[in-house]
C-alpha cells in the first residue's frame, strides 16, 4: 500500500536575506543557499534521520507520493516562501518531476466573542487553499535534488512583493 509522506519545509527567511543581501531577481537562475537556514520535518515513521535539519532522510517505498510544502518561521504571514520546483541534480532519478497543486481542505478557524477576543475552543471551519510540490516514488537509490523558491514579503494591504529567487540542496534515500 503506498504511503503519502508530507515534508515541510520550514525557511528562517530573516537569516537568507540577511546573508545574501542581494539575491537573485531571475527565477531561472536562483540564489544558492547554504543549509543552515532551512528545517525539514516529515512523519516519524518515515524519517531515517536528520529531523528538523536541512538534510531530512526519509524511508520511501516506491509508488509512495511525497508532498513538500514551504513555511517560513513567521507562518507565512511577514513574508511567505513559495517553493516552486524541485529537481534533480545528481545521483539517481527516484521521483517523478514534483508538479505543482493546489488543495482546499476545510480548516478550523477560532472565533472572536462579542469583546472581538479570538475564543480557542470555538471555531469555524472554512476551506484554506493549500499549494505543495508532489510527485511520485519511482525507484530506489539515492537523489540528490534542488528546492527553489523565493521569498516575499507584505507590504501593504494586499500588496506582495518578491525579494528574492533561491535554491538549496536536500537529498532523498529510497530503499
């Protein structure tokens, strides 16, 4: 029976413009990131070793889907990531291409009371669109991809704006 792993990717996005200042503004030619300042987490079960590092082993079978969405540590709210390939740079081909999809589960929401204090235990639950990168587990072996994304940032209102275009390098082990 094939399994669906979800690994979330979680960007310390204040450190990556911190260290590279003047990033990229060409989606096709991103700014390559050191590891330190990105955290993967996945399911216990699937997980082999490195838990909220950079470099996330997971146990995959195939014909297991692997899921990856982006988070950055203000939740998305100051300024969001948007990871929008993954590909593969060396080792073996294990995955189908990651494409991306977007989902719209129904997500609990709190209430505010009358006093328009947010009440924890009441909600209401509306449906949140939900984007992640998956694919397909293939083959067995080691793959070493790239996840690029950028970063953006509100500014006002409505109003985002793209800072910058990176890339940094995880592996994948299938066995």
């Amino acid at each position: 029976m094939s399994n669906i792993i979800n690994i979330e990717m979680v960007f310390d996005t204040q450190t990556i413009l911190k260290k590279y200042p003047n990033p990229s503004q060409n989606s096709g030619q991103p700014t390559g990131i050191a590891h330190l300042d990105v955290y993967m987490v996945a399911e216990s079960r699937f997980v082999t070793g490195g838990q909220a590092s950079a470099d996330l082993a997971v146990k995959a079978e195939v014909d297991d889907v692997i899921r990856w969405r982006a988070l950055s540590l203000s939740s998305n709210v100051s300024q969001s990531v948007i990871a929008y390939k993954i590909q593969k740079f060396s080792g073996s081909q294990v995955t189908s291409i990651p494409v991306p999809t977007e989902s719209r589960p129904w997500v609990p929401i709190p209430n505010q009371n009358a006093d328009k204090v947010v009440d924890p235990l009441n909600y209401t639950a509306q449906q949140i669109p939900n984007y992640y990168l998956g694919c397909n587990v293939t083959d067995t072996g080691t793959e070493n991809y790239q996840v690029w994304f950028y970063i953006t940032e509100q500014v006002s209102g409505n109003q985002v704006k793209t800072l910058g275009y990176f890339y940094w390098d995880p592996v994948i082990q299938v066995s």
